[in-house]
C-alpha cells in the first residue's frame, strides 16, 4: 500500500550517542493500526448513551475519555477495540 500524505515520516532528536544507525533504510512504510490490519470498534449502548447525553448538557468544550481494550483478532487479520467506559473528565 502506498504511504498517505497526512502521515509523518519518524525523526528522532540528535543526540550525542546513537545506538543504532539513524541513516534511511530500505522503502518508507506506514506505521498505522489500520495499515495491515481491520479495525473493528464496539461500544456498548449505555456508554454511548451517557457520552450523548453529557455532550449535549454541555454548552462549552467537551473534556471527556472513553476507556476500554484492544486485542488482536485469533486469526491475527483483525483488531478489535472494545470501549467499556465512559469518563466525563475534568475542567481543570
């Protein structure tokens, strides 16, 4: 697959001591979750319901978390992100 525009090439900050050698190598590849593999998500409904219902309480930015789980499918061609929990956040 080709490398989309969007993403960035790594770069890593000089240094006095390298422990490897930092000189390109070989063809640029991308380094997505989504690159190699499907990307399957699953919520369940009473987190998204609270999420929406914290959204539209709040007339301002939105600090908020979704927190869960990401495993790789048995037959290693998919990924699957569970998200469990919903966490309004803070303000401050």
């Amino acid at each position: 697959r080709s490398v989309p525009e969007r993403m960035v090439l790594f770069s890593f900050p000089v240094s006095k001591r390298a422990l490897w050698d930092p000189t390109p190598m070989g063809d640029v590849i991308g380094s997505h979750i989504t690159y190699y593999r499907n990307l399957k998500v699953s919520m369940m409904e009473k987190t998204l319901r609270l999420a929406y219902r914290h959204a539209k309480q709040n007339e301002k930015e939105l600090f908020c978390f979704f927190l869960g789980s990401l495993a790789v499918d048995e037959d290693g061609e998919g990924v699957t992100l569970t998200i469990d929990r919903f966490d309004p956040g803070r303000e401050v």
